[in-house]
C-alpha cells in the first residue's frame, strides 16, 4: 500500500524512493455511506454529494480538508490581519481544547473573549501590557479565544485579538466552531507560527491524523451558506 503524506509532515520530508507502509486505506468501494442531507432548522440544507462522501469516509489530510482551511485562513486574515502573517501557518483542528492542552510550558494563557467561567473580556490596553510582559519574559501567548464570535461589544465591532496584534511572532491562537456551529463535530483551527504548527501537525500526525472528514465537510458545507460570516 502506498499511502500519500498527510500534510507537510513525515512523509514529505523523506527520501522519494520511500515508500509509507504505516498506514492502510481501506477500499473506498466498501464504505456504506453513498450520499448524505444535513436538513437545517432554518429550513435550508447540506448536501454531501457522492464523492464528498468518498472523500469524508476516507483518511484525510493532517493540516485539513482544503476547501475548509481556504476558508478558515480567510477568517483569521478577515478578522484579525496578523502581522506576522507571512511567517505563520493556520490548521483545522478539533478544537481549542486540543490546541491549548498541546503547547509547551514557558506560555502565558489568556481566555480573552467572554472568559470561561467569569465572562469578562480583556480591553485593548490590557492585552498590549499582557503583550509587553511577555516579550520581556520571552514568553509565547497561548490564545484560547473559543467565545471570540460571541462577543457583547457592538455589531461587527469585534475584539482585537492577541494575533492581531503579534509582530514577533509568539501567539499561538486557537479559535472554534463548537460554539457558533456545533461542539459535538469537533472542528476548530489554529493559527501560530509556522514552526511551532509545524510541529503541532507532526504531532496530530502521530496521534489523532486528522480531524473528521465528515465534520469538516458539514461545516464547511454551513460555512458558505453563512456567506462567510459569523459576525
Ligand atoms: C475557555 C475554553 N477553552 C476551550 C474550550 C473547549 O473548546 P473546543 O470545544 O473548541 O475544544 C472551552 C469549552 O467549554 C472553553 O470554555
């Protein structure tokens, strides 16, 4: 069996001649899923085509099904423009939660948006002083923002995020759809710099592979209803 790499990691980086026998797709004509509706309240509905549905039952890529990374690499330039964004790297992932609970000690952690459990949210001012601490300290932000799309400030105002702000590259963002789309498909992405996503990627590679084709394709499916909007 030979098996493509997942998403810049292991394989890619190995001699052409290697051949990646660690893994085993299963025979595509075997999976029992032909086609599938999500039906929305609203009335409108999601629909995985044949060939989506092929795709989603097989193993995907590592960094994330690319029409749903398309997406979210224009969330994070629409909403926060990082500066640094050159030299960074945005995955899918499955949630904020796997995304913080992998980053490395030395790190400052912020729940900036409507904080789990307290509810307020960091100003402007105080993420610039948190910002300044942490490039005396050398210290990487983790930024844990899954309550970023529900704000309370004023329509389309949306907070000014650690990323946003990060010349130096030392945030690793970790922003969610379990919160404005649904927690139960585990979907999220993670912006930070290439390196350390890098690293990140070779990780999942090890672990989890890649989060749910199925999940992704469904919300990327509600992704363009929302005419690419969540504000
Ligand atoms: C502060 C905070 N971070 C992360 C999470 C988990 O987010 P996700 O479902 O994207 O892993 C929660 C959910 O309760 C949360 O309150």
């Amino acid at each position: 069996m030979i098996m493509e790499g997942r998403g810049g990691g292991l394989f890619e980086r190995s001699t052409p001649s290697t051949l990646n026998i660690a893994g085993g797709l299963p025979n595509p004509s075997k999976f029992p899923l032909k086609d599938a509706v999500f039906n929305l309240k609203n009335g409108d509905s999601i629909y995985i085509d044949e060939k989506k549905m092929a795709i989603a039952q097989q193993y995907g890529v590592t960094k994330g099904y690319l029409p749903l990374l398309k997406q979210v690499e224009e969330l994070v330039l629409r909403y926060h423009n990082p500066p640094n964004y050159a030299n960074s790297r945005v995955i899918v992932n499955i949630g904020a939660q796997d995304g913080f609970s992998r980053t490395l000690e030395m790190v400052i952690y912020v729940n900036p948006t409507a904080s789990n459990p307290s509810g307020m949210t960091l100003t402007k001012e105080r993420k610039k002083k948190i910002y300044e601490i942490a490039r005396l300290y050398n210290l990487l932000i983790v930024e844990d923002d899954p309550y970023y799309f529900l704000h309370f400030g004023e329509d389309n105002e949306f907070p000014e995020s650690f990323l946003s702000i990060d010349t130096d590259g030392r945030v690793m963002r970790m922003d969610s759809f379990a919160k404005i789309i649904s927690s139960g498909f585990r979907i999220g992405y993670l912006t930070g710099p290439e390196p350390l996503v890098d690293k990140y990627i070779q990780h999942s590679e090890m672990t989890m592979m890649h989060p749910s084709c199925l999940s992704q394709d469904y919300v990327n499916g509600i992704y363009r209803q929302e005419e690419c909007s969540f504000g």
